[in-house]
C-alpha cells in the first residue's frame, strides 16, 4: 500500500518540485522506496515580511550543491521580484549557472586565498546587504563571509555548523534533523519570513548545449543507461568491472550505454577500465562536454548511474532517473531529491560494518568515507535497480 506523507523537511503545506522537464509534489513511500509525485500544491509563501533591497547568497561550491540553491534563488525572486540578488560562487559552479536571470554572480577562486578575498571586499566597496546567507559551513567560507558586509547574518543552525561557524553569523535557520540538504537550504528564506514550498530549478541550458547533445546519438527510441562512474570524492567510486557488469546487463536487453564525465586524469582512467572490461560496445563521451552542455547530456538519459556527485543532482534537476549507487552517504539526505526508488541504499550496512552501529544511531549527515566503504554495492544490487526501473517504465 501506499503511504502519502508532506515532505521531508515537515514543513505545514505541502511541496511543489518542479524540474526542466518533470513536475512531482508529493513523497509516496512503498517500503524503503521513496518518490516525489505529481499535482498542483500551492507556491512559495511570504508571510509579512517587508522586502529587503539586496540578498548576498555565499555557496562556493560544489555542483551538486549550487544546483540545490536554484530552488531558494526561485523562491526569493517569486516573493520579492525587486531584490536585488548577488551570488559569491566557485569557478566551475559559475560556469553551470551562468545565465541564470536575475543573479549577479561574484566569483571566487579558491586558490586565490586571502588575496581574493581582500579582492572580494574592494569589489564590494560602499555596499551593504541587507542579508547574507551563508550557505556553507567550511573554514574557508566562514572566512569569506566576514569580508562581505551585510546587517544580518544569516547561517546553519548549531547541529549542522563546524569551522567556528557560528562566530560569522548572527541568526540561524531553524533545527531540522532528517531532512534533505535540498530542504536544509531552503529554509534559509525562513528567518527572512517566507517558507520554500515550491521546488523549481530550470537551470540556465542554452539550446545550443541541447542541439549538441542531440546530435552525440540518433533519436531512435533506444532507452539509454548513462554511466557517470567519479564522484569528486574518491571512495564514493564504485569499481569499473562492477559498472561494466551493469552496463553489460543492460546492453544485453536492448539499451544503448553512454559513459559521460569531466577531463581529470581520474574520470578518463575509470572510463577506459570500464569500456575494457565490457563485452558490449558503448559510446564514449568523457571529456567530451562542457559544463553548459552536461545538463543537456544528461537531459537524454533515461536512467544515469552514478555515486553521489554532482551529475547525480543535476540529472535530477532536468527530469532524469537516477540509479544512485550510496553506502558512503545516505541516499535520503543527498541521494536524489525528487526519487530514490532507482537507488542502491547500503548506508546502514556501511554503519554497522565501519562505526559500528546502525545508521539510525549516526549524528544526521555522517559520511562513512573508507576504503573498500563501495565494495558493499554488489553488482547484483545495481542490476535489481536497474530491473526495477525496466518493471516500472514498461521496458
């Protein structure tokens, strides 16, 4: 049976999660499976609140979480269209968003140091926000947040805080254990009195990216499981004879497999390995796209497979499924927001193996990043995924 339940964050109304191409709303939970699924629930809420003139929003990094920002950044501009929105981002974050309509972008290079820091603040020069939110928790974001001047301050509350987080903010957003980092960052509108029930990204694709992801493969009707092997976090990574072993299943029922990532010498590595350990043929795209044309790429996919990266969150932002291959980190709070039905969830065997106790037992948000910590995900676990998907679409 099914169970209909509000949305993670237990908010009081209902949510509206919209991507580029899918509308869901609704989680509905069958067992340990969990979808966002469609309706018409209402929009973003501003409760009295006057209107501020100017919003700061600091989130450097990484892909993942700036694509998690797009929600809030749609949030704020639906209640107040007049603010004035300025965005202290990292290089390549920049390079994804960039477009996005009514988002100033100040952007900081991490290697910069205090440089570009003291760059920062002369930019800024004569200005003062009315409201900073600090959206990341690290030393070196805490750090920067004290050369942007701002009257309120606004950042994580204490259970979520680190890096001496709290001696750079002056408010906090409320304690919500369990919930969505989606959500965890959409309750920075809370303290500016407005609440994040609707989830819109449309992130900024230009129809250039789209007509070159068109033309890497025919339209013929083809289901395509797309392969994203990295995730910037080295022991997140699955084994390359594991994806091949996936992608051969899939091949051998009639899918095209397309292997997609970015230029380091890891993704090209991991790439090869997959492609000599496959028996069937794959198209091979890493290195191939740009940061503007990967939302597009994935856009064609009808299943990814992925570790928790930043590919993952953006294939769910245009409308792709995702099979999400978790035991470093927990799927329910950085798996795929919109649904982890498609996911391999071996967090909790991941706990009990490494630390020692059950994930219901961790502090929210432990990450169980040891070696060996994905040799939990068997191949057998992905193909069940895999077969789930293929039981649910039909194919």
């Amino acid at each position: 049976m099914f169970r209909v339940e509000q949305l993670r964050a237990r908010l009081p109304l209902p949510r509206r999660v919209e991507q580029n191409r899918a509308i869901t709303t609704l989680i509905v939970e069958t067992g340990e499976d969990v979808l966002r699924t469609g309706g018409d629930h209402g929009s973003s809420l501003a409760r009295q609140a006057a209107a501020p003139a100017s919003i700061c929003l600091l989130r450097l990094s990484a892909l993942g979480d700036v694509t998690h920002v797009l929600p809030l950044v749609r949030t704020l501009r639906q209640a107040w269209p007049g603010v004035e929105l300025t965005w202290v981002i990292g290089k390549g974050e920049r390079r994804l968003l960039d477009g996005l309509p009514g988002v100033r972008f100040l952007e900081y290079d991490k290697k910069s140091g205090l440089a570009g820091m003291r760059a920062l603040r002369r930019e800024l020069a004569g200005q003062r926000f009315d409201a900073l939110l600090q959206m990341q928790v690290a030393a070196r974001a805490n750090l920067l947040s004290a050369f942007i001047p701002a009257t309120r301050r606004i950042g994580y509350d204490r259970s979520r805080s680190k890096d001496l987080h709290g001696l750079f903010v002056n408010e906090r957003i409320p304690d919500r254990p369990g919930i969505h980092v989606l959500d965890a960052i959409g309750s920075f509108c809370e303290p500016l009195g407005l609440e994040q029930t609707e989830v819109v990204w449309n992130l900024p694709v230009p129809d250039a990216a789209f007509e070159w992801a068109a033309q890497q493969w025919p339209d013929d009707g083809t289901p395509v499981l797309m392969v994203s092997p990295c995730s910037s976090h080295a022991r997140r990574n699955w084994r390359a004879e594991r994806y091949a072993a996936l992608a051969d299943h899939a091949a051998a029922k009639g899918w095209r497999i397309v292997l997609c990532g970015g230029r380091s010498e890891l993704e090209r590595t991991t790439g090869d390995a997959i492609l000599a350990a496959m028996k069937s043929p794959a198209l091979d795209l890493i290195g191939k796209d740009t940061l503007k044309q990967l939302p597009a790429l994935l856009a064609r996919a009808d299943l990814l497979v992925t570790p928790d990266s930043g590919p993952m969150h953006i294939a769910n932002a245009m409308g792709t499924k995702v099979l999400g291959l978790h035991a470093a980190s927990n799927p329910r709070r950085s798996g795929p927001y919109s649904d982890i039905r498609y996911c391999v969830d071996r967090y909790d065997s991941a706990a009990r193996k490494f630390l020692g106790k059950p994930a219901e037992a961790l502090k929210w948000g432990t990450k169980i990043e040891f070696d060996g910590v994905m040799d939990l995900v068997t191949v057998g676990d992905a193909i069940e995924a895999f077969n789930r998907y293929e039981s649910d679409h039909q194919l």
